[in-house]
C-alpha cells in the first residue's frame, strides 16, 4: 500500500512539474563590446543578432536555461609594442544562459519579470578585418559571463533587455590586452509556449 502512494505522489510531483514548464523560442538584436578598463586601447559596440530557445522551469520563482545562436561584432583599436590594430572582430558563438528568475508583477494578460544568472559563450567561429589576425589566433574560445535581466510577458508574447558582464578574459593575453573583458546588450522578443 505505501508503495502505491509513493507512485501517487510521485506522479502528482511529476505532473506539476510538467504544467509549470514552458517553452521560449525567439530572436532580437544585440551590441558587443570588447573593452579592456586597465588600457588606452578602445573599442566600440556593433550590432549583432541573436535566436534561440529556453525552458523555464517553475511559476513565480523559476528556473531558465537555454541555447542561443549568435551573431556578434566588435570594434577595436589596440595599440600594440609595434603597431596600432583598427578593425573589428565578427563572432559567431553559441550562448548557454542558465538563470533564476522572479515574476515581480503578474497580472492576468501581463507578467514582469527580473532575472540573473551565468552564461557561457562558446565561439564557432571567427572573421576578422585584415590586419586583426594577431588578435583573432588569440580569442579564448569559452568565456563566461553573469546576466542582468527584465522584461514584460503579454499572453505569450514576450520582450526582454538583458546585459551580459564578461567575466573572464576575452584574449590569452597578448601584448596589450590583459584584462579584456566583454559586455553584451540584447533586445529578445519571443513567443511563451
């Protein structure tokens, strides 16, 4: 008899679990910089793109981790011990996000929420301008970076910016750009499955 209500209880467990689920699939827009504060060196942001899916898992505190391909480009002028580099590097990366989020606000037709997490980004690929190939050989390729979002759900519509904060160094560190980092703004739109 116990086991019975063990198997109950499990399959109630497991049917919550599976109505809490959702499905995110989506795309937007993104800036990429690569910038190093410790240097004179400069760069700028350039836009890029981003489609993806995620799974959140639970309600009004949840969990969401997904897969995203992108599409990324930053400006650059590194001063090096015998040349100055200008140009930009285009990525093309795979981004895992895994975060927890907060509904703050939820409203029968609107929901607003608040997230934060980590995210790896896996580099595919590398194009580059010409004279930027010194610095392109020597891209990491996983990097990791900590993730502040919001945005506002509408039925199964939903908007999203979110900054990705380089947490480690985008180079291994050649001459002239320890300590690089990468910032990353995303604008997501998306449907709630």
């Amino acid at each position: 008899m116990s086991s019975r209500r063990f198997l109950v209880f499990i399959m109630l467990l497991f049917s919550g679990f599976i109505q809490a689920q959702l499905l995110y699939l989506g795309g937007g827009v993104n800036g990429y910089r690569i910038s190093n504060p410790d240097s004179d060196n400069s760069s700028f942001m350039r836009r890029g793109y981003q489609i993806g899916a995620d799974v959140m898992l639970g309600s009004s505190f949840y969990f969401r981790g997904g897969v995203h391909l992108m599409g990324s480009e930053s400006g650059l002028e590194y001063d090096l011990d015998d040349q100055t580099l200008t140009g930009s590097l285009q990525f093309t990366q795979l981004r895992v996000p895994v975060q927890i989020g907060l509904e703050v606000l939820d409203l029968k037709a609107i929901t607003v929420f608040a997230q934060t997490g980590l995210a790896g980004h896996g580099i595919l690929s590398i194009r580059e301008d010409e004279g930027m190939e010194s610095l392109s050989e020597e891209v990491r390729r996983l990097q990791w970076g900590w993730i502040i979002s919001a945005g506002v759900r509408l039925r199964f519509i939903e908007a999203s910016l979110s900054y990705d904060l380089g947490l480690s160094n985008v180079f291994k560190d050649p001459a002239g750009s320890s300590g690089s980092r990468h910032g990353l703004l995303q604008l997501s739109i998306g449907f709630v499955l």
